[in-house]
C-alpha cells in the first residue's frame, strides 16, 4: 500500500532540550509551541513485497548513513504494529531549508509517521501518532496536533504526547522566518542535547519550566502579546546558554543571526511589537502579530544577508493528502 502525508514544522516558545531517556526521546521538560503554515514536509511512503531494500530519498537526494538508518528504524517501529516484513519505499520533500534550525526533523517524522501508518493499513488517534511520532525526533509530536500544542512532560512513553491547547484561529500571530543561511549546521539537535546536563545552569532551568509552560499558556490564552513575546525572548536565551555553557558547548549562531537579535529591540523602540526565538540552529523567527507583518518584512528586506524570508501563520497538523510523490 502506498500513502501521502504532509506536515508541518513547528515553532517552540518553550524549548526542549535534554532527553530523560535516549531511547524512548522522553523530554526532561515539557514545552509549547505552534505549528507552521509554510513549512511543510510531504512523505510518500510504500510498503511491498517486491521492495528487496528500504529505499529513502529525501529533496530529491541520498542521505547520510546515519540519517537513512535513523528513518529505517522508524519504519521497523512501524512494521512491528503492523506485523509486516515489507520493505519500504519514501520519498520526501522539504520545501524549506534542511538542517538550519527550522525543525526539518518534527515535519519530516511526523509527515514519514503518518504516511508510513496508513501504508502499513493501520489506524492510529491523534495521541498514539504523536508517542509515535516523538521516538523518531522528539519535536516531532508537536507536529502531529493542530495549532498551539503542549508536549507533556512524563515518565512513560504513554504518558509523553503532545496535544493541541487552542486551535489555529484562536489568535492572528505570526512567525516569520529570516534565513540567513541554508549551510546545515555542525553539530544534530539529537547529538548536541546528549550534553545538556553538563551545564551547570541545566538543573536551574529545569526547576523554572513547568512554572514557565503555565505562564505561555496562560498568555496565549489572554493574548498578551507584550508579556508573550518578552518570555519567549528570554527563554530562547535562556536556552542557548544553557548550549554554550555544556560541554563541548555548541555555538549554533552565525553573524546574522547575532545582527537580527540585536536588531530586534530597535524596531520595537521604533513601535513595531516583535521578538525573536532561536531554535537550534542559525535561522532566526520573528513572532509578531498578524498586523505588523509587512513592517518586520521590510526590515527583513533592508538585511542583505537575509536570504529568504517566510512567513507563517498558525497551522495545521499532520493530515493526509490523495495525491502522492511518485
């Protein structure tokens, strides 16, 4: 059987970095975030008999070993609930940036999630994909609700799923993106939080979270953009300090992204309402609201090192398409 999903990326305003268990990828904190309207990974994915291999191609290309064997294994979690021995084939296309911070990972499991589910015949709730979806990349079950999403903490892999908290309407933000480099960055998201407790700053951080998680929630809720924007700034830096501060530190920012950061409290001097969060990597997200998009555009555009600007609104979750890759 052959199925087509697409999913989106999306944008933590609370972060998750560091994993209780490695394999399970069970977060040491809980997070909130918003999927994204256009940043979006579609997966073909094809079980049958006549495949002798898994055969993976992703944009159009090869993939590292350890990033074909990482989406095989996926896969075999997939064909052990469906009690098959298929082979399978994927094809996958990001229509943004891969490996620059943008969460290529959440879209790509999520959308390779429930493509590979519906191929294998089986019938997964929202709940069961997402547990699914997060042992493949952790922020990839925060992919699979629509909307503003909470990963909850929890001790069992049962008890650790994301689910949506408002739907995509509920308030008119949006995210809107800089790309100041389309270079991968050095060092995985998954290898580079295997040194999160090597801070000295990371058990600080984890006492302050489920506190700060009740506050974004609450300011989503009311639509305090003010107070909103000021917590999500702060816990970005937050966040890459406790980065710079592990061992062997990671140091994800390039001169633009610096340039922006510094750039942003400027332009709300100027009366342009945004802030900025950081994933882990270079590209920069500027959260405004609806309203004040074109301004924070056209500053983006006075930015030659900017190379690409999009711009998102709050999404939809992973969902099927009927027409497929190939």
């Amino acid at each position: 059987m052959k199925a087509t999903a697409i999913a989106p990326s999306n944008i933590a305003f609370t972060k998750y970095w560091g994993r209780k268990d490695e394999v399970l990828r069970l977060p040491e904190n809980g997070s909130v975030s918003m999927c994204l309207s256009n940043l979006l990974t579609t997966t073909t994915v094809e079980f049958s008999p006549e495949f002798e291999k898994d055969e993976v191609t992703i944009n159009g290309g090869g993939l590292e070993e350890g990033e074909a064997q990482r989406i095989i294994r996926h896969l075999d979690r997939v064909r052990k609930m469906a009690e098959i021995d298929q082979k399978a084939k994927v094809v996958s296309n990001n229509n943004f940036p891969s490996g620059t911070g943008l969460s290529s990972s959440a879209s790509g499991f999520a959308a390779l999630t429930l493509a590979a589910i519906k191929a294998a015949g089986l019938n997964l709730t929202e709940k069961e994909l997402s547990i699914l979806a997060r042992q493949g990349s952790g922020s990839a079950c925060r992919s699979i609700p629509s909307g503003f999403v909470q990963w909850l903490d929890g001790d069992t892999s049962e008890a650790s799923y994301a689910q949506q908290i408002f739907p995509p309407n509920h308030w008119a933000i949006a995210d809107v993106v800089a790309v100041v480099s389309e270079g991968k960055k050095e060092v995985a998201t998954s290898l580079g939080m295997k040194s999160a407790q090597s801070s000295p700053f990371m058990q600080v951080r984890l006492s302050r979270m489920k506190e700060k998680n009740e506050k974004v929630k609450e300011f989503i809720k009311d639509k305090n953009f003010t107070e909103f924007g000021e917590l999500l700034e702060a816990e970005a830096l937050e966040l890459h300090t406790i980065m710079l501060t592990q061992r062997p530190a990671l140091i994800y920012w390039t001169t633009g992204t610096l340039r922006i950061m510094k750039l942003v409290p400027h332009w709300r001097a100027e009366g342009i309402p945004v802030y900025f969060t950081i994933n882990t990597g270079q590209d920069i997200h500027l959260i405004c609201e609806a309203e004040n998009v074109e301004k924070v555009k056209a500053k983006l555009k006075e930015l030659d090192f900017v190379k690409d600007i999009i711009v998102n609104t709050p999404g939809e979750g992973a969902r099927l398409l009927s027409e497929h890759l190939y």
